[in-house]
C-alpha cells in the first residue's frame, strides 16, 4: 500500500492538536484566539484548501474530503465549548450578584444640624411669633459702625470691652457684636418702625479658654418706633426667655453699662439647674446672666436717622453659644467650633 500522502498526515495531527488545545479553553477570549489558530485564514485547515491545487491529481479529491472532514470536526467542537463557556460565565455572573435578603440592613449615615444652627433657629421662631424679622448684616464692618456710631469714639475707655481684630484695609475690623447691624437696620428703615434681630458671627482678638472663644455668635434685638418703653422691652425679653427655657422661670434686670443704651442692664434668669437655690453652674448665685439690653441711646438713634425727640427704641443682645452651654449643660465653649463628631453628634 502506498504511503500515506504528507498532507494527510498533517491535517489528522493539526485536528488531534486543535482539540487538546480546545480542551484547555474555558473563557470567551481564549475561545477566540483558538478559532483564530486553527479555523481562520492562516489555519493549516484552510491552507490545505487553497493547496489543492498544487497537490498531485490523484489525492487531490482526498486532500479536499479529508480537510472538509476535520473542519466540520473543530467547528463542532468549537461550538460545543462556545456554549459551556457561555454557561460558565453565567454562572460566575449569577454567583457574584448573589444577594442575601435575610442579612440585617446597613442604618446609612446621615447628617444632623449643627447645635447652634438648632438653638439660632429657636431663637428665629421665638421672636418671628412676636414679629421680630431676621436681618442680616456684614461680619467685616467699619470702625465706623463697629464703635462710632455706636456712641464708642476713638480713646472711650469703652473700646476696652471688645479686643478687636483690625483686617489689613486701614479702618476696617471684623465686627466684635452684632450692635453695629442696628445703625444699618435703621439707616434701611428710617422713618419706619422696626423690629429686627441681627444674629451672626462676631470676633474678638482673646485669650482662648473655657468660657471665651475668639468667634461666637450674637443674636442682637431692636425694636424701634414712637412710644416704645423700657417696660416694652422687659415684656418681650421676659416673653422670649419663658418660651426658650420655661414658662414659669424668673428673671430679673441689674443695672449695667452700655455706651449705646441708656438706661442699660442685663437680664439674668433664675438658674433652672438648682431652681434659684445656688449651685457650681450659677457659681451659687442662683441667678445666670443671659443678655444685655438697654433703651437706644439717643446719639446712636440719631445716628440711624431717627429723631430722638419724636422715637425711642430698646436693644438687646445674647450669646446663643452661652444659651446652648446653659441648655445642655456644656462645660467648655471650645466644642463648639472644635468640630469633633462625638460632640456633635449628641445634639
Ligand atoms: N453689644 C453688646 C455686647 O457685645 C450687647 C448689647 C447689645 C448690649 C444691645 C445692649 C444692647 O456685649
């Protein structure tokens, strides 16, 4: 018998290694390359093809039925494993979305107001209800605004109760209270009545300790019109402080100091920690001291427009963050702009 023709021989060996190399495969992209290999056009299956007819004419019709055969083979087994392949990989998709119901949910984490952006908006409801409107006015004020107009000239020993930052613009501050917004509120307004509170960050160059930070915020009031009393302003601070800590709490005014009141005072309220009875909190006075408040000076009136002779106006002004530590009994005024969370989050 004759020897088998080389071709032959070759394309029976390419089918046995094509179908190892087959059964290695077991991903999409290794599939690809294979069909590249031994099914696309520089295959040994299809150069056989196209070798046909440079083949002796009695082997050429066995070269063709025999290369037909073994690509019918691979074309087959290639399909074959297109679909375990597809399978598996659905599978393993299938697997890695798996999804648990019966786990416990995760509680998402969410955000809460900041303490003194809860007790400025009680304080906004409480004198909203009595028709107080919130005005906004500048943190870097003038000297100017800061003291001049507030009946504080240069060299009044006054300017000794507000250390002050200068910014670099020569005759500029940052705003050391929220007084210098009535000036602005009332130059806004004159000859109209007013009834505003100014609240807003205010600055002052201190020692930084316990009780006494170098930003804090005041909630400045004033009311403005003709007719309006001393006895006008105790009935609306006594108002709002019995709606801030309880409708039977006691208050009382000592006479102070102001350059832009007079008459002024302070209000103090009974100590709601051991009820008026003296405790560390009130340092066993049983009185704490929450605001100071005062008649518009008539220089400062004027200064705003108003004719002294014809209106009369009270101010007061509060430090919420004093309100907040007396509230919840917070010991230290650092927490407030220390921004730890675990202080934080409690309110
Ligand atoms: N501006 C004063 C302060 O900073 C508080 C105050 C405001 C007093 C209005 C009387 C009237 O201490």
């Amino acid at each position: 018998m004759a020897e088998k023709p080389q071709i032959l021989a070759e394309l029976e060996q390419e089918q046995v290694n094509a179908l190892a190399g087959l059964s290695m495969v077991q991903e999409e992209e290794a599939l690809q390359v294979w069909k590249r290999e031994y099914l696309g056009k520089s295959s040994k299956v299809m150069l056989a093809f196209s070798s046909i007819g440079q083949q002796p004419k009695e082997i050429r019709p066995l070269v063709g039925q025999v290369a037909n055969q073994v690509k019918q083979a691979l074309e087959a087994a290639m399909d074959a494993c297109a679909v375990t392949v597809h399978e598996a990989a659905l599978a393993h998709k299938l697997a890695s979305e798996k999804l648990d119901i019966t786990l416990p949910g995760r509680r998402p984490v969410s955000g809460g107001l900041h303490v003194q952006t809860s007790v400025l908006r009680r304080i906004y409801d409480i004198f909203a209800e009595m028709g107080f409107q919130v005005y906004r006015s500048c943190d870097v004020e003038s000297d100017e605004y800061n003291f001049e107009l507030l009946n504080i000239p240069a060299h009044h020993p006054a300017r000794d109760m507000w250390d002050t930052f200068h910014v670099a613009s020569p005759g500029m501050v940052l705003r050391t209270h929220t007084s210098p917004g009535q000036i602005r509120a009332m130059r806004q307004y004159c000859p109209e009545p007013i009834r505003v509170i100014l609240p807003g960050m205010c600055y002052r160059y201190e020692q930084i300790s316990a009780r006494s930070e170098i930003q804090f915020h005041q909630v400045e009031v004033l009311a403005v019109g003709k007719n309006i009393t001393f006895s006008d302003m105790k009935g609306t601070l006594n108002g709002f402080v019995r709606r801030l800590f309880n409708a039977d709490v006691r208050t009382r005014l000592r006479p102070s100091y102001f350059p832009f009141t007079e008459p002024s005072a302070e209000m103090d309220v009974e100590c709601f920690v051991c009820g008026g009875k003296g405790c560390p909190v009130c340092k066993g006075s049983g009185w704490l001291e929450i605001m100071g408040c005062g008649m518009v000076h008539p220089t400062v009136l004027l200064n705003g427009g108003y004719d002294p002779e014809i209106y009369s106006g009270f101010a007061a002004g509060m430090g919420p963050e004093r309100i907040s530590m007396l509230l919840h009994k917070i010991e230290d005024i650092r927490y407030f702009w220390g921004n730890d969370v675990r202080f934080l989050e409690q309110f």
